[in-house]
C-alpha cells in the first residue's frame, strides 16, 4: 500500500485529532498515561517525539535535554536507557503522576498501537544522521505499524533519509516560521505540517499544492479548530482532544 492510500484511509474524509504529546493540557507530555488519556477523550491519534539514547533506544521526550519534564539532567543523547528509566517525567506536571517513566517508542505501540494513528516526530539538531531513522523504521516494521504512523520531522534530510529506509510509510513535513531548513532538490512528502497560526486559506491552498494532506498544530482554541476545520485541514493536533472533538461535533 502506498504511503498516499496509506493517508486516505486514515483520514476517511473526516477532520482527525492527534493528541499532542498525548492529551498534555491533562498529564505529563510524551507519557503513557498522556497517550492513554488522549485514547479515553476520543482522539483518532497521538503525536510524540522521539530521541536515540546512548545504547542505541528509541524514547520519547521532546527537548534534547532531561532537565525540562524530568528529575535528572544531561542530554539524552549521552544517557542509556536504564540511566533515563530511573528518572521520573510526571512529577513536574502534577505530584499525582509521580515516578512516571520516559516511556520508549515500543512501549507506546504496546500500549496504544492498535487504538491510536500515531504521529512519529524524529527530533534532529544536524543535517548528518545519528541512525535514528533506521531505528524508528525497524520498529515500526517489527510492529506492523506501517499503515497507523506517520513520521515527520523539521528536518527535511531526516525525511529524505526515512523514505530511503521504508518507502511506503507516510512522511509529514514540519515548519514554523522561526525554524526553518532549506529543502534539498527532490524532496517529497505526504503531508504538510505548518504552525496553524499561519493559516488562512491562501496559504492553505499553497500548502496543498505541495502536499495531499495538512496537519496543524497546536490547535486547543475551539473556534480556530472549526475554523480550519470548514478551510480543509485534514488534521487538528492539539494538547485538548476532548475540547476539540466537541467543537467538532464528535
């Protein structure tokens, strides 16, 4: 199945809304209880972020570093994943999560692979790969997930290199007005991922020539969500998928 068919049923002609980081307005991003929460709201999907550890794992946390949603300091990059179980990622965010693990990228698809579409954002500072790819591309395989994920990134060689690893798998394109890489010749992708305050239907019909599907983030406002619903957004990504799935009429 091509990553194109892969996309069409996925959104079936409906508005989807990815949990962002899980429903985070709710419980600490980028864990499971974040991940289940957004599956017990309704969402059709998550989106999360991904890291290699030292020893070659994939986890799940947004910035490079541990210092903001955990307990520990360092860089993720030079942590293994034993060193990174020990932290806890929920008491920042309220002491009722505490000893909430980093969970890894395996662990969400047990979790909530079969319930969840999920929106894989590779994390990526350089142009040159680390072998993250590779490793994301192995588990999806291994789990079957080709047709339930998407992989995006803001880093358009970390596209181009996926696509080079697993050709069928949908790739999302991630921009924002402050972080921008230059696209290299020949690269195509699936869907287009701007920052929705950027959005009117203008700049939405431009996208469009780039790309089949958009996703917006981060959609929490119920106005704007219907808003971009009626201009043809194809996905919501929100930190409030029970908000949104409301003003939408779901």
């Amino acid at each position: 199945m091509s990553a194109k068919t892969i996309l069409e049923n996925m959104y079936s002609g409906r508005t989807v809304v990815f949990g962002h980081r899980g429903a985070s307005a709710y419980a600490p991003m980028n864990t499971i209880p974040a991940f289940e929460l957004a599956h017990k709201q309704g969402a059709d999907g998550i989106e999360l972020d991904v890291h290699r550890t030292k020893d070659g794992k994939i986890v799940i946390l947004h910035d490079f570093s541990v210092e903001g949603t955990t307990n520990g300091t360092g860089d993720i990059a030079d942590m293994t994943l034993a060193e990174l179980k020990l932290l806890d990622a929920g008491s920042w965010f309220d002491v009722s999560f505490a000893n909430t693990q980093i969970p890894t990228l395996e662990e969400v698809f047990l979790a909530v692979g079969r319930q969840l579409f999920i929106n894989i954002e590779i994390k990526s500072r350089e142009i040159e790969s680390n072998g993250l790819e590779s490793l994301v591309a192995q588990l999806i395989h291994s789990y079957g997930m080709k047709e339930r994920v998407i992989v995006s990134s803001f880093n358009p060689y970390v596209l181009m290199r996926f696509r080079g690893i697993y050709a069928d798998v949908p790739l999302g394109y991630l921009t924002a007005p402050a972080e921008y890489i230059p696209t290299p010749d020949r690269f195509a992708f699936e869907a287009h991922h701007p920052y929705q305050a950027i959005l009117d239907e203008a700049t939405l019909a431009q996208y469009k020539v780039q790309a089949n599907f958009i996703n917006t983030w981060t959609v929490n406002d119920p106005a704007r969500a219907v808003e971009l619903a009626k201009m043809g957004v194809n996905g919501l990504i929100t930190d409030k998928p029970d908000e949104i799935l409301r003003a939408l009429g779901r």
